[in-house]
C-alpha cells in the first residue's frame, strides 16, 4: 500500500527529536513543519503555507493528504523580521542554535525573512538583542486576553481552510490551553503550599525540588481537580467567546478524566500512561522518546485511521 501524506505541526512536542510524528514514518510521508518555541499562529501559517505547496503536486490531493496540529501555548507570539524592512535583521538572526527563528517556507534559512519567537514569557535565549526586544512585548504588550484571541482565531483560520480544500485534520494540543486553572502542591511534597499553573505542573519538579530526575511519576495520592470543572478562559474574556462557538470541536482529540478537562500530551503522558517526564538527560520539560511513540501508535494512529 502506498504511504499517504501528512503534514504535523506545532511546538517543541511536535518538532524535536524522537516526538510522535517521527514513529509514524512507516505509515506516512510526514512533512513536519512545527518549530521549538512556535506559538500559535505561527502553527496555523506553517500547516496553510505546507498544505497548500503540497496540493499543487500532481501526485496529492485531499484523498492522500492528511493532517495533525498540536497547538501551544496561548501566550506565545512571533514577529516577521526582514532583512528589506528591519536595519536590525542581520543582528536578530545572529547566534548559537537559532531556536529563537522560524522559517516555515525555506527551512533554515533566515538571511532575507525569519519570524522571531517569543516562546514562554521572558524566554532567555542566546541572541539578547532578541530577548531584549520580547522584554518589551511582555512588559508594555501582553495580554492574556488578545493571547486568547489570537489563538482562537489561529484555529478557525485554519479549521476554515483545511476544510475548504476537503482536507481531513485532528487537532489537540500539548497540554490545556483553555481553562484558568492551577495547582497547589500537596503538603507532602517539597514544594507543599506552591501555586503551579499549567506546564510547570507536569513536569513534577515540586516532587523532589530537582530540575531533572529520570523517574518522576504522578503520585497515586494525588486525585485533587486541576483543570477539571474551572473557568473556561472565554468566559472569561468577552472577546474570545464568539470565535470559541465557531471552532468544531468535533475534529479534536481532547484528555479528559476526573482531573483535568480540555487536556492534551502532557496530562495523557502523566495522568493516563502514568509515564515519568523528561525527554533525554536534564530535560525535564517534555515527555520522553518512549512516551510520545506511545502516543503516536496509541492515539494518532488510531485517531487517522478512524478508530477513536
């Protein structure tokens, strides 16, 4: 049988070595277009731009093609720099690594355009120049609420343009992206009393007080609610909430148990698979090789093959 296409994208869950797109290579012809750090509306102009490239080929079309997004978190932002506009260009793509630019239509190249990302909130990456430059987004222009918004309109520009090319699609995320939630640690644990929110959750520092450890597994003591039952975000924010009605959810893949609502990767990979956290020596912020191969032959899989 021949191999269909897919395209995947999304952040460091998505892109890195040994993440599950890569333990469905036997099956598809995988074009991955997602980037460490990408935030989402990066995501969305990646899977349009690899979407509509690959339809102009004789040999694809929506019968042959498929695709996976995991989206990321809501607080990401990225800014197109080019070497025409900005006198600072040469400066901003300079630097060990570059896991600060993202450059969906000529990989790897950023000498004429790279769009620059923020990642996490005051993200410290090599090039300062551009850490100094997202300082100034965070401190004079965030806000949860256009985050949200710009998220939301991500995923039904996207949503509107698979399904007007016949494209099939599923959609989830790394983790929960739409709920106001957070974690107090248990009084057991080292970092008892703590207030965790989101990603910082699941790696389970608050276990042991370490930045890495090869065995962190979620504690079966702990059943408290995280996500579950709180806030939804646009409830929150009035100008989110129509562009929530517009999104199917229908298309998604979403973890849900008495613990969290609206969840994905990461609550899967600690509360259903009951896997310790850590992809590689110190790396304590994503799930494993092992895990993510799980994922992919457990959840994707199925999930494009119609049988979840």
């Amino acid at each position: 049988m021949d191999k269909k296409h897919l395209v995947v994208s999304g952040c460091s869950f998505t892109q890195s070595d040994g993440t599950w797109p890569y333990h469905l290579e036997d099956e598809y012809w995988v074009h991955n277009v997602g980037s460490t750090g990408a935030g989402n509306s990066y995501i969305s102009r990646s899977v349009i731009y690899e979407v509509s490239k690959l339809l102009k080929e004789d040999y694809i079309d929506s019968d042959t093609l498929s695709v996976v997004i995991m989206w990321s978190g809501i607080d990401r932002k990225e800014f197109l720099s080019t070497k025409k506009e900005n006198p600072l260009h040469p400066i901003y793509i300079d630097g060990p690594h570059k896991n600060w630019l993202g450059n969906f239509i000529n990989e790897n190249q950023y000498d004429t355009s790279a769009w620059l990302k923020s990642s996490i909130s005051r993200m410290p990456w090599d090039n300062k120049d551009v850490t100094k430059f997202f300082e100034m987004y965070w401190t004079h222009f965030y806000s949860e609420e256009e985050s949200l918004v710009n998220t939301l309109e991500s995923i039904q520009r996207t949503q509107m343009y698979l399904e007007s090319v016949g494209v099939k699609y599923v959609m989830m995320s790394w983790q929960n992206i739409f709920n106001d939630y957070k974690f107090i640690v248990p009084e057991e644990f080292p970092q008892r009393g703590a207030e965790l929110y989101q990603h910082e959750i699941w790696w389970m520092a608050w276990l042991d007080n370490k930045q890495w450890s090869p065995d962190r597994y979620w504690p079966e003591s702990v059943k408290e609610k995280i996500s579950k039952d709180t806030p939804l975000l646009k409830d929150i924010y009035p100008n989110a909430t129509h562009l929530w009605d517009l999104i199917d959810w229908d298309k998604w893949w979403l973890y849900e148990d008495d613990q969290v609502e609206y969840g994905g990767l990461a609550e899967w990979v600690c509360l259903k698979e009951k896997d310790p956290y850590g992809n590689g020596y110190e790396d304590p912020g994503h799930p494993s090789p092992s895990s993510h191969n799980k994922f992919a032959n457990k959840i994707v899989r199925k999930l494009l093959n119609r049988e979840i």
